[in-house]
C-alpha cells in the first residue's frame, strides 16, 4: 500500500550548470541539422571545461553544416547563456568539433523505419500540479526559470549563470501540501557577498516562485552553504551531455529508462518514445482515468513496433490497466515514424529542452513541446 504521507525531494539546474551547457549546444547542433533537412541524424555529445569545448559525434545530413559553422552555434549558445568570464569565455574558447557520418550499420535499420536502438523508455503524469507534473522537480525548476530571468533582464546583475536547487515537498494524504526544505547553490560576481547576502537577494524570488504559504514556518533554507560560488560553470567543474537524466524528466518520482535525450534526433527511441511516453501518460490523467500514471514502452534496434507497453495507474486508476494499455496501443502509432509524425518531431525544437526540464512546459506555436498537448484526453475518455 502506497504511503500517504512522507517528504519528497528534488533537484533542478541552471541553464548554466555544466552538464547544461553541453545539453544545450549538443540540441543547438541537433536544431542545425534539423531546420536544413527534417531526416537528418544526429547523436552528439559535448564536453566543456576550462575555456574548452569538444563537440563529437555521428550525423547525417547536408554538407552546409560545417565544423566551423557548428563551432560558431557553440559560441551564440555560451553567450546567450552568459559566461563571459576567464576561466569560460564565449569568444575566447577553444571550440573542437569531431563529428563522422553514422554508422552504415545503423541506418540500415532506421531507414527501414525501425527503431535506431533497443532500449526501454518511461512517461509519467500526476494531478499534483496543473501541468501534471510531480510537484518537487516543477518547483525546483521553477525556482532556476525565475532566477535566470531576473538575471537575463538586469534587474539582478550579481548572479552568474551557473546554480543549483532543492526543494523537499511534504504530502499528506499522498498530496503535496507544503515545503519543508530549500537549497540554492548559485554563482554570483561579487567576491565580498556571503551567504546571508546572497539569500536577501534570491529569497524574494523562489518565494514568487512557489505557490502561496507553501513555504512552512519551519522550512529549513540553504543558501549558498559552502559560501561563496565565485568559481562556476565548465570552468569549475567539467560538464558533458546526458548527466542530468532524471533532471530533465520526473526528479525522481518516476522510473527512468536510463537514455539521455540532448543531442539526439528524433528518430533516437531514448528521446521520441520517452517524449510519447509522457504524452499518453499525461492524456491519461487528463481524462481523468488515473490520478498517476506510468508508461513503459520498449524498443528493438531496426524493429518498428514497441515490444511491450506497460500501464500502472498506482491504484489510482478507474479502469482496467490491461484494457488502458490496449487503448493506448490503438490511439497512437508507436513506431518510431508514427509518434514523429504524430507530434511533428522532426523540426528545429530541441534547444529550448536543454534546461528547466522536458516536461510540464506550455506547447509551443511552432510545435515545441507537442508531447504536452492534452488533445487525446477527450477520445480515451470515449473509448471508456
């Protein structure tokens, strides 16, 4: 029997931390292939430290995207983050880009329309939140959005881009109903603040950022707790693509399959299926056929179909899961080509993912975040 009540923590990361810079020039490199040629193939990985960064990987695609010209992606993708400082400077890294052509081995089997590995991939939704998101890594994300976006506008110039956050959820009768814990790590320009300091500046903006007396009389406040955060970003701590996994999905409320998804393209089942996966999930919560829901789907290399789907509702559920799943299997195609045309993947919408999370984020005019639509909810409802 599930617990009902309990604390639940999560963490998020800037836009700036490590890892994220890779994410995003890895999706910068993704978005390039893709706004020249929809079919293109990319598995990119990024590494940076200290005024260095090397791009390498496997593509496919037109000729007009050349080393120098994803080399100069990496630099706009830096800048816009805001690391003009020595130890990372978006003008004066070293850039190196080591990218082949894939594997003949497979595309074969992507071209035949199959999967471009094996692997298995996870959805999840719950009503904790409006976005039926889990409400520790929404609020943890939230926190890093507000705070970048305050430092982007000017109105909070002694930050720097590189921040972490933790937020620890109390649930009472399996809801979240306040916050008992808060951890900040941030960046910040000015060598003489301390940590009291640097809370007077960040505390009005997580507060804006959590939902109104969510914060508890006893919440217990990290910030800073080391000191100071002068130091940041790949300068202090060397950053690669895909190591902020369960960041970028459910902070840990829900399995992972274990595939990263920055740098890859859509026809990668580790990114699109995880991307359907979340999409059936959270229609199914919309139509109000669970309160959570879990969606495992799994995949062979060059094998089209999904091996199995898995549906688990954690007893919150008001219809049958076997008879959910069967539902599911004939309101999509799961193939890797059917859920790409289903939410209009192959398009340049991948950078925008790198940070703040891939889920619970508003879809976009241009077809960004299209595994967010709630436009299957009404036809399960029927199908019940």
């Amino acid at each position: 029997m599930a617990r009902s009540s309990y604390l639940f923590t999560s963490e998020s990361v800037s836009e700036g931390h490590p890892d994220k810079v890779c994410d995003r020039i890895s999706d910068e490199v993704v978005d390039a292939f893709l706004r020249e040629m929809p079919e293109a193939r990319v598995a990119c990985e990024t590494l940076a430290t200290t005024n260095k960064v090397v791009i390498a990987g496997e593509t496919r695609g037109p000729k007009t995207i050349t080393h120098d010209y994803i080399a100069h992606l990496a630099r706009l993708a830096i800048k816009d983050i805001g690391y003009e400082q020595d130890g990372f400077h978006w003008d004066t890294a070293s850039i190196d880009v080591h990218l082949h052509a894939q594997s003949a081995d497979i595309a074969q089997g992507v071209d035949a329309e199959g999967a471009g590995d094996q692997g298995i991939m996870f959805g999840y939704a719950c009503d904790e939140t409006p976005e039926l998101m889990p409400a520790p890594i929404f609020f943890a994300h939230r926190i890093l959005k507000t705070l970048a976006e305050a430092r982007k506008s000017g109105e909070s110039k002694v930050l720097g881009p590189d921040a972490k956050s933790q937020v620890t959820v109390r649930y009472e009768d399996g809801k979240p109903i306040g916050v008992t814990q808060i951890v900040l790590s941030t960046q910040h320009l000015d060598e003489h603040l301390t940590s009291h300091d640097v809370r007077a500046i960040v505390e009005p903006y997580i507060r804006q950022s959590l939902p109104e007396n969510w914060i508890e009389p006893t919440c217990v406040w990290h910030v800073n707790p080391t000191g100071k955060f002068l130091i940041g970003g790949p300068d202090g701590d060397a950053g690669l693509t895909g190591r902020k996994i369960i960041v970028d999905t459910y902070g840990g409320a829900a399995p992972h399959g274990g595939g990263a998804f920055s740098g890859k393209d859509p026809t990668k089942v580790d990114r699109s299926a995880a991307y359907a996966a979340r999409y059936l999930a959270k229609n199914v919560v919309a139509a109000g056929l669970a309160a959570r829901c879990t969606i495992q789907l799994s995949y062979a290399i060059g094998v089209a179909k999904p091996l199995s789907i898995y549906v688990d509702t954690h007893g919150t559920g008001r219809v049958e899961e076997a008879k959910l799943e069967a539902v599911l299997m004939d309101a999509m195609d799961l193939s890797p080509r059917g859920i790409r045309t289903k939410l209009n993947l192959d398009r340049p919408i991948y950078a925008r993912t790198a940070a703040y999370g891939h889920f619970g984020r508003p879809s976009e005019a241009d077809g960004g975040f299209s595994w967010e639509a709630l436009d299957l909810a009404d036809s399960l409802k029927r199908a019940f």
